[in-house]
C-alpha cells in the first residue's frame, strides 16, 4: 500500500540530504576502473541487489569481494537474479565497514500507541522479528515533538549502551533518522545495522523505508521515487488502474496470499489493525485494502465488483469493516457493495459463507437495512457490529468464525 524504498535510494539520496553518515558506494553499470580503484580504497566491498525483497542473503545475491574483476561479474550477474521473486532493477556495491558494534534502529507507527515508536537494539545485522523483546527497546514518540538527543540516548542506554561518547553520538544520528522519517512522509525506517568502527566512528550500513502516499510531506519530496519491475497479479495491476483513474475516494490493495477471510477495509491505519489482527489470530487475509475517502457509489461499486471478480470464490468469510467514519456516507457505500455481490451471484450462482459487517458513521442504519435485505435474499448468513464494538474484537471474531468454516468444508482452501 506505500511506496518503499531500499539502501541504494538512502545511499544517492537521502543520506546525505540529512547529514546520515553511510558507505560509499557504486552502482552498476560501472567502469572496471572505478570498481578497482574503489577496491584498492576501501579494501574489499559487499555486491547487493537493489530489489525491494526480503532475504537477499540466502538468495546468495550479497556477497562481499575484493577483486575488482570478481567484483564487476558478481554487479552483472547479482543484477539479473530475482529474489523472493521480485526482479532488481540494478545491482550496486557498498564499502565493507568494519565493526566492533552493530546497533539496529527503527521508527515506525506503531497500533500499540497510536503513535510513532522508535525501537532500538544491539542485535543489529538480524531481521528485528527475531530479536528477543529483552534485547530490543520501544519508547513511543510525540508526533509534534519529535526525538531528541537526550531521549534517544535513554533508549540507547535501556537497550545496553553505556552514556558516553559513543553514545552521544549514536543518539544524534538517531535524531537524524526521526528528522527524515518527519520530513518525507515515512510510515516506517529501518537502519540495520548501524556499524561502530574501533575508531567509534558510525556508519548506517543497511536501510529499508515505507512511505505514507497519502501525507503532503510524501508528495513533495523533491526527487522521484525509483521504478522497480512489476511482478504484481492480476488483481493488485487492475486495482492499481482504477486506484489511478480518480481521486474520488481510496482503491488501494496489497495482495498477501491468504485463503480464508475476502477483507473490504475502510479507514488508512484502522485497515492496517484489522489486517494484523486476523493474521495473528489465523484468519488469512487475502490482501490488505483501504477502501475509505467517501467514495460515490459508481466507484465503490466497480472497487466491490473487482474484488469480488477475483477473489470471492475461494474466500471462506467476507469481512467489510471499518472505524467510525466522519465524512463517508455508510448507507452509499454499503449499496455499492450490495449491488457489487448481486451481480456477482447473479453471474456466479450461490456462494453461501458468512458476512461480518462492523462499521459507524452517517447513514448507517440505512446501509445496514440495504445489506441485510441483499444477504438475505442471497442465502448468505451475516453478523452486524456498530461503532460500539472494537474493530479488532470484530476482526478476532471474524478469524475465528473463518476457521470454523474452513474446517467444517474441509479444510483452509
């Protein structure tokens, strides 16, 4: 759902935008006389793939050289390997650091506060997910006040790093990271490792980000963003053709793979709960979707209908949700969606598998009367949730009775 970037776009541009000491570097296509005379510099270089995918590591696609001519094969040929199936679009080579320290940092919004976090822990160099809690630290951030150098530095501390120089200056580059995810737009920024030379000198050796296409601050960033090679389906590339073809409300998906729960979400933030909601409760959302902006009926129709088109059939739930909306009139929406589903059984024949519906906001008593007339005379059975039951209550309830389902036909599809 947000644009992402990875180290080579922190590399050219941003690092050095906000004063963020990082390697140098050189990126393919390059001179053989650059890459030896670079070698001969740094001593020996890490050859990476600039590809918006995990794992890069295990696919064998990061590999440190110190000879120029195994280093320009290694550019050429890591260029044209796909990683977790997605395709680079160049390759480039980072100076090796050495390190006697690794830190890893990030800032992101985080559904326990409500607010920015920043996250903290020497265990740098490994993905954070497999970091014990004991070894990492989250301290939540004003979004008006921002980090300073006295809180990173306490954070710094809590995770293991004594106050002291070194400290000093990890918190200040800590401060430089929260001052460029406030300045562009980020949903999230991850810096791992952060190296600490035997000279205590610092460098961010590693960086992947997110951002909110929906903030002002993304929309003026003043350089374009990188054009990786699509490897989206069929759903997410139509989707993404009529998100573009109006501003009249949001049509944004992410296709996640899931098999049992079909989820129409509204609300930015609040779709991105609910998702983490089922997956953690074993729902398997089949995508992720921000379906909000008070949208006309003829566009949340069509937004339905392409849902529907590709992914109904094989859903065991079908879980519209969203917060209490101030501007979207509930009652034209959930019309839109009604309609959408006629057709489709119309089309399709029957498809009896649960609805659950939690939602608040102007012309929701009409909406609700509109989806339970249509799902009756459907024969699909339907549970309704107003603005006073929690989304993520609804959300649980909506896995579970997703499982149930599944098992009772035999099994996840």
């Amino acid at each position: 759902m947000g644009a992402q970037i990875g180290e080579l776009t922190f590399l050219e541009v941003l690092a050095s935008r906000f004063k963020i000491p990082a390697p140098d570097f050189v990126v393919e296509p390059v001179r053989q006389s650059d890459v030896k005379r670079k070698l001969a510099d740094w001593g020996s270089g890490i050859v990476k793939p600039d590809v918006l995918a995990g794992k890069r590591g295990k696919a064998g696609t990061v590999r440190q050289v110190d000879d120029y001519h195994e280093a320009v094969k290694l550019l050429k040929r890591v260029a044209a390997k796909v990683v977790s199936g997605q395709q680079p679009r160049t390759a480039y080579m980072v100076q090796t650091v050495p390190a006697d320290l690794e830190v890893f940092s990030a800032i992101t919004y985080n559904s326990r506060y409500l607010a920015p976090s920043l996250t903290v822990s020497t265990k740098g160099g490994v993905d954070i997910e497999s970091v014990d809690e004991a070894d990492k630290v989250t301290v939540p951030l004003n979004v008006f006040r921002g980090l300073n150098a006295y809180q990173a530095s306490e954070a710094l501390v809590k995770a293991g790093l004594p106050e002291g120089k070194l400290n000093s200056k990890l918190a200040l580059c800590l401060v430089k990271q929260w001052d460029m995810f406030s300045a562009t737009g980020m949903q999230s920024c991850e810096i791992n490792p952060w190296r600490v030379t035997e000279a205590g000198a610092v460098c961010a050796c590693d960086f992947k980000a997110t951002f909110d296409e929906n903030n002002i601050k993304f929309r003026d960033l003043g350089f374009e963003l990188p054009e990786y090679p699509t490897m989206v389906d069929a759903f997410e590339e139509e989707m993404n053709a009529w998100a573009a073809s109006s501003h009249q409300g949001q049509a944004h998906v992410a296709d996640l793979g899931g098999k049992l729960i079909l989820p129409m979400l509204f609300g930015g933030g609040a779709s991105t709960i609910v998702i983490e909601t089922l997956a953690q409760a074993g729902g398997d959302p089949m995508f992720l979707s921000d379906f909000g902006g008070n949208p006309p009926y003829e566009r949340m129709k069509k937004t339905a209908e392409i849902c529907l088109r590709h992914k109904l059939a094989d859903a065991s739930l079908l879980l519209i949700l969203g917060g209490k909306a101030n501007n979207t009139q509930i009652d034209i929406t959930f019309a839109a969606i009604a309609d959408a589903l006629q057709e489709w059984v119309d089309d399709n024949g029957p498809h009896p598998i649960p609805v659950v519906i939690g939602r608040g906001g102007p012309g929701l008593v009409q909406g609700f009367a509109v989806m339970k007339k249509t799902l009756e005379n459907l024969g699909m059975p339907y549970v309704f949730f107003g603005p006073d039951t929690p989304i993520t209550l609804v959300a649980s309830y909506a896995a579970r009775l997703a499982k149930q389902c599944a098992k009772a036909n035999g099994g996840a599809k």
